[in-house]
C-alpha cells in the first residue's frame, strides 16, 4: 500500500470519529482537512512531480505566462513609484515555475530585480524543496513564509495563480423557503456522504450568500468561501500602510451563479471529491463577482475580472510567442500550441479570470477594461 493510500486511511479514520463524536461537520471543515491537515492533507503528503500529473496550470505550459506576469508586476511597481525594497508574494507557488519565469523577465527592466525581495506562501514541505530548487539562481533574496502576516512590512506586489480556489467553501441548500448547510456525514462502514442540517442558516452564514443569490428556487445550492472576506481585510490593511497590488487569476464564473461546483482530481481525472480525503486536489470555481463585492466592501479598489484571453492578449502574447518563433523557428508550432491552450475561448482562455485588487490612491493596472 502507498503512503497516499496510508494517509487516506489515518485522516478518513479521525474525521470518521469527528463525525461520530460531535454530528456532521461543514463542507468547509471537511476540504480543509483534506488539503490541509499538517500530517495528511493533499498539500502536505503529496509527491511534488506526482501532484503535476493530478492538473498541469498556465505556467507549466509555457514560460510566456510568467514572463508577461513578471512584465506586468514590473509595470505596476512602476506606477508604484518603483520603492526599493518592495515584497513581491506568491500565494501557492506551486513548482516555482511562475515566480521563476516572472523573476527572468523582470532582469529585463532596470532596477527591478534589484528591489525585490521574494516571499512564497506555501502549505506543503515537500514543494517548498521543490521550490527551493527551482529558484537557487534567483537574482534576489527568497524565503517561505506561513501567511501574508510574517512577509515584511512595506510596498508589495501579490500575485495567486489557482490559489483562490483552494480556499475551502461551505454550500447552503434553498429548502422548504429557507437555507440550509451542506454537511458531510459517515455511516457505519466509515463511507462519506452528504447530508443536509436541520436548522435553517444563521443571519451570520446568510449574509455570506451572494445577494443576487439570496433568493432562491426549491433545491438550489450555493457556495461560499468563509476566507474571502479576511483575507480582503488582510490585503486594505497592509494596503493602507503602503502602496501595493494584488493580483488573482483562476478558474471560475464572472457572475454569482448557482450550482455545486466541487470537483476531485486525480491524474486528471474526476473521483468522488468525499472519497480517500487527502489523496486527491478538491477544487471549487471562484465566484468573481463576490470577490470584488468583499473588496470593495473591505475599502479596496478592483480592476476586472476580464478573461484570461484578454489579459494575456492585452500584454502582448501573441507579440512574445513571434518573437520567441523568431529566435527558435523549429519551435513554431509547439508555440502556437501554447498560445491555442493559454487563450482559446474552449481551452483556458474563458474559464479563467483575472483580476487586480488594489488601494483607493493606488493607479489602476494595464490589462483591464477601463
């Protein structure tokens, strides 16, 4: 038996006795378990070169991705007033893939590299080697850090790629003309199933329900990320202190939108997200909408959300893949590939958004609608 198997094993066993002990428990509880939990969880246990056969993200499939973030963070530190030091944070840096094609393009632009100084947000030791290794030639001082309250005070640049979606959501269910949370139960053969709550949601869960989603028809679900919200007061109060911009792209919709998005991928395959926690990534689409809602409500200023199509269009990729096909002919065709699978409407181009959040006195970032 392997060790994600044997992990699988001691967490199902603990979060079955959980249960048992004390009833059902949130959706919400039972992913951050699953992904997190420090001994078991998905980000803690998995083989780094293993977990990239689970999904493959923009950065993974062409160095152009990064290369045009690391432009466009340059650009902003520009707009900035280009501060020296500034933080330049990763949420879930993933192989360290982005953060090193982003740290190449910026030797490009005078001073930048200079002036960085790294901080990667990462949960699982075993990337964080991984991460190590691929950034041991980086022009500027790395280090990891547990949350965005141990980097330094000061300017700073933000960016998450599919970092949003791992916060864990709770999902509400609209029955007999109230709310209800979806929980997860374990019946006596320890296999996990969802349940509903007796009670109907608290004043406090229903004020976290979009409120284009507030009313509802019989049976409709909704999901919510409890963590949005601190994390947008987290991002205005260092913002207040300091100018500094944040940056997110994801999988998701641009409108609140009904419907159970939950999903369980294992070497590209979808499995039941309830099965073997910790073995499997549990994703859920962000709800773009809702974000700039929290944001805004937190004091924030936001660019977008615009498609990932868009923005990376708007930065000039097709201009970068010419130049790469220009100085690499034979590699023509496996650009345009790239290209194909980063901004086509059917590839990831659609389904992913962008979008820059940022402080009241703080200019408004290239790449959005005006």
């Amino acid at each position: 038996m392997n060790m994600a198997a044997l992990a699988s094993i001691g967490l199902s066993k603990r979060l079955a006795e959980r249960i048992r002990a004390g009833g059902p428990i949130s959706t919400g509880v039972f992913l951050g378990e699953a992904l997190f939990d420090p001994r078991e969880g998905f980000y803690a246990t998995k083989d780094p070169i293993g977990a990239g056969e689970d999904f493959i993200t923009a950065p993974e499939i062409s160095q152009m991705f990064g290369e045009l973030v690391g432009l466009w963070l340059a650009q902003v530190w520009h707009q900035l007033g280009s501060p020296a030091p500034v933080q330049l944070v990763e949420f879930g840096p993933g192989r360290g893939t982005m953060m090193k094609d982003i740290l190449r393009a910026g030797r490009a632009v005078p001073n930048f590299s200079s002036a960085l100084q790294v901080s990667l947000i990462e949960a699982s030791p075993a990337l964080m080697n991984v991460q190590a290794g691929m950034l041991e030639a980086a022009p500027c001082p790395v280090n990891w850090k547990t949350t965005l309250s141990d980097v330094p005070p000061g300017p700073c640049l933000i960016i998450g790629n599919e970092y949003l979606d791992c916060l864990p959501v709770r999902q509400f269910v609209y029955q007999s003309d109230e709310w209800h949370e979806r929980l997860v139960d374990v019946n006596e053969a320890g296999d996990f199933s969802f349940v509903l709550s007796h009670s109907p949601a608290s004043v406090v869960d229903l004020g976290m329900i979009p409120p284009a989603l507030r009313e509802a028809k019989e049976g409709a679900l909704v999901e919510v990320r409890p963590g949005m919200a601190p994390l947008m007061c987290e991002l205005a109060a260092r913002f207040s202190h300091a100018p500094a911009m944040a940056l997110f792209i994801d999988y998701g919709h641009t409108t609140s939108e009904f419907g159970d998005t939950l999903q369980a991928i294992t070497a590209h395959k979808k499995v039941d997200p309830l099965a073997a926690p910790g073995t499997a990534d549990l994703t859920t689409r962000v709800d773009f909408e809702d974000i700039k809602r929290v944001a805004k409500a937190a004091g924030l200023r936001v660019a977008g959300p615009t498609t990932q199509a868009n923005w990376l269009k708007r930065l000039g990729l097709e201009y970068r893949a010419a130049d790469l096909a220009r100085k690499n002919p034979e590699q023509k065709r496996k650009l345009a590939r790239q290209i194909h699978r980063l901004s086509d409407e059917a590839q990831m181009g659609a389904l992913f958004k962008v979008i820059a959040i940022f402080s009241k006195d703080t200019p408004a970032p290239e790449g959005f609608d005006a």
